[in-house]
C-alpha cells in the first residue's frame, strides 16, 4: 500500500523542491510495534516563496472528507492573488486547523460566509431572507450593519439575528499518495496557466481591480464632496457622510481598508483633484506583484515506481473503521448548490426553446409555425407540380398531332 512509502514521498519532495516543507507525522499508541500514519503536511517551497512577495496575507481553510477505505480529512490553505482567484499554498491531511491555533494564537480568525449560509438557511430559508443575510455580511462600516442586521426581524422575528449570531465554528476516494501527487500536478499545471493570463492584462492593474474601479467612478458620479483644502475631503453617500483621508489611504465606509482599492467616494474625491488612480491601488492588485506571485516554478518528480529503495520505516494506514451501509463517493449536494455546468443538460431542469421560433415550451421537430409553412410549402409544391404535368401533357399532345399533319 502506499502509506508504507509516505517517508519516501516526503524525501522525493525534500530533494526534487529544496526549501520545502514536509512533516510526516505517525503514532504508535494503538500498536507500540507500528507506525499509525497520523498526517501529513505539504508545502512546496515556490508556492511558500511567491506567497509571501506575491499574495496578500489573508489566508482561508477549508476541508473534504476522504471516502477511501481509510478514512481522514484533506484540509487546503488557500490564499487569494492580484486578480482575487484562489492561490494554493499548502495542503494536508488531518490536524492543520488546530496546528494553526496554536501556532499562529494571536492571527484574526474568521468563518467563510458561504458556510455560515449553508448551515443557517437550513432554519431560515426562503429569497428573501437570502438577499437579507448578504447585505449584512456585505456591510463595511458598523452603522449599516446595524441597519441591515434590523431588518432581519422584519421576517422572522428577533430569533432569526440570535441563531445568526451563535453560529459555531466549525471526495477523495484515491490512495494517500496518488492523492497527493494530483493534487501537486494540478498547482503546477495552475502555476504555468497563471503565469501566461499574466502577459495578456491590458492595465497596470489586475482585471478584477479594473472592473472595480470601473464600478466605483460610476457610483462616484451619485456622490456630493467638500474639500477641506488639505488632504481631507467630506462625502455625502446618502444619508451617511464619509471622510476621505489621502494621506492615510482610509475611508469612513472602511472599503477602501478592507479591499486596498478606492471607494466610490475615495473617486469622487481623485475626480476633483485629477489624480492618478492606479496610484492608490494597493501593490498587491499591481502587475509586477503578480508576476511574482507566480515567478517560482514547482520542479517534476518521478513517481513511485522510480523511486530508489530507502532504509525508512513502512508506516502502516490508519485503524480502519468499518462503518454500516455501503461507503459513498459522491459529495451530498445542497438543494441550493449549482449544478455541474458540463455533460448534458437535464430536461427537467433546463426549459426547451425552439432554435426557428425562439419560444420556450418546445423544440423544432414539434414547433407548429414550422409545420404549418411547411405544410404551406408542401400544397404549393403539389400544385406546381400538376401544373408542371398538365403542361407537359399538352405539349406532347401537340407535338403528336402537328407530326400526324404533315405526315
């Protein structure tokens, strides 16, 4: 099996990525004789490099129940780069979430907001409460949570923001180390990708920080301003007026902090002065930053069967524990979560549209305006036809006879 050999996998990494960082870890409280795979930890040393010059230093976590013989957990660390897609910095299975607490105590740490919903609107459904539940969790300054967090009630009462509030923190099926050489293959292939989207921008600034400061002058255009004829301008949004500091690159709405890209009323205020945009975009939405997030090459690895016999110890798989039922492979989907956007669409799902008429209902074979000309067509043919015929007819008549004259 392949846990035996995870010791050599580690050391393959070690020598084909120097730099990188790789704990094997095992147990030997349930068999004292054996080594119990107990996890594993991966981060190879490009991903480790570029992210520290490259990436912001927002990190998320997430985890996927492994459904193979040997069950575990596959936890990933993803960060997000200058174009705000995921960036892949390491990768485990078991215990990287604790790890975390104890090494880093002092680091922010928040739930993914998507969870939360998933979890919440289990007890407090519907589209409504839906939209509700966005916009506070969208809300940059305390006063307009406060507001939007007021609305909830509206629908369901004043347990709706309690179970809110409380919320708690909280497939694969392949051998641990085929597992984990996709999951290495994937990064690099990602790596290469991202570095040809990066030759192609069009703007010193990534494409999702343009189309932000696209939206943001837009809105700007809405807004009233007065300048203090220093650095400091008053922004009226509504009935919230903000301050917009350019020497400390802060906003009172807190967007321009939170994303490192101006605010609408940040805009308002480079309109009246004819600054430089791109000159308030943080570094990290930048192209030069962006190629170095992605500067670093992962090196290939040969697989298992050419690797050379080592003097490590076998490790043996975790204590398989043998659950009811048959074991599942597939993920349990939401009610709510989208459908795969490949292979072929399900009629029940997917309303039928004619490609002659353009109405929904039906196809071409059964639309009625295409039978109708069609049957039109056909009569005109039918006609046309005899026509054709009697004509022929006659002129054949003639010619017999004009034959007979002369003769």
């Amino acid at each position: 099996m392949e846990f035996s050999r995870i010791y050599d996998y580690a050391d393959m990494i070690r020598t084909t990525n120097p730099g990188s960082t790789i704990v094997a870890r095992t147990s030997k409280e349930i068999e004292p004789s054996k080594e119990i795979f107990a996890g594993i930890y991966i981060c190879l040393y490009a991903l480790k490099t570029c992210w520290l010059e490259g990436c912001r230093r927002v990190i998320g976590f997430d985890g996927a129940f492994l459904k193979g013989v040997c069950k575990g957990e596959l936890l990933s660390c993803i960060s997000k780069d200058g174009n705000n897609q995921r960036y892949h910095v390491a990768w485990a299975v078991k215990g990287l979430v604790q790890a975390v607490y104890e090494l880093m105590p002092n680091a922010e740490h928040r739930m993914c907001v998507k969870h939360i919903w998933s979890n919440w609107k289990r007890t407090w459904g519907g589209e409504e409460r839906r939209k509700k539940f966005w916009d506070c969790a969208r809300a940059s300054f305390e006063a307009f949570l406060k507001v939007k967090l007021d609305e909830l009630p509206e629908l369901s009462g004043n347990k709706i923001i309690k179970d809110l509030l409380r919320y708690p923190k909280q497939s694969w099926h392949k051998p641990i180390i085929t597992m984990l050489e996709e999951i290495r293959v994937k990064v690099t292939e990602r790596m290469t990708n991202m570095r040809e989207f990066a030759t192609k921008w069009i703007s010193d600034i990534s494409h999702m920080a343009l189309g932000y400061t696209e939206e943001q002058s837009i809105r700007a255009t809405k807004h009233e301003y007065k300048w203090n004829g220093d650095t400091e301008f008053e922004i009226q949004d509504g009935i919230y007026k903000h301050i917009v500091d350019f020497v400390k690159k802060e906003c009172t709405c807190r967007m321009w902090q939170l994303k490192g890209i101006p605010c609408s009323h940040t805009f308002c205020a480079i309109f009246l002065k004819k600054y430089d945009t791109t000159d308030y975009v943080e570094h990290w939405y930048k192209d030069k930053t962006y190629f170095k997030a992605f500067s670093c090459c992962i090196q290939p690895m040969a697989n298992m069967e050419m690797w050379t016999s080592t003097q490590n110890p076998k490790v043996e798989p975790p204590v398989i524990t043998k659950m009811p039922g048959r074991p599942k492979k597939h993920k349990i989907k939401a009610q709510d979560e989208p459908i795969k956007k490949f292979g072929k669409r399900s009629r029940k799902i997917t309303p039928m549209t004619c490609s002659y008429c353009k109405t929904t209902g039906h196809n071409k074979k059964g639309c009625a305006i295409l039978k109708e000309q069609s049957s039109s067509a056909g009569v005109g043919s039918s006609i046309a036809n005899a026509q054709a015929t009697t004509a022929a007819s006659r002129c054949h008549s003639s010619t017999t006879t004009d034959a007979g004259s002369v003769a």
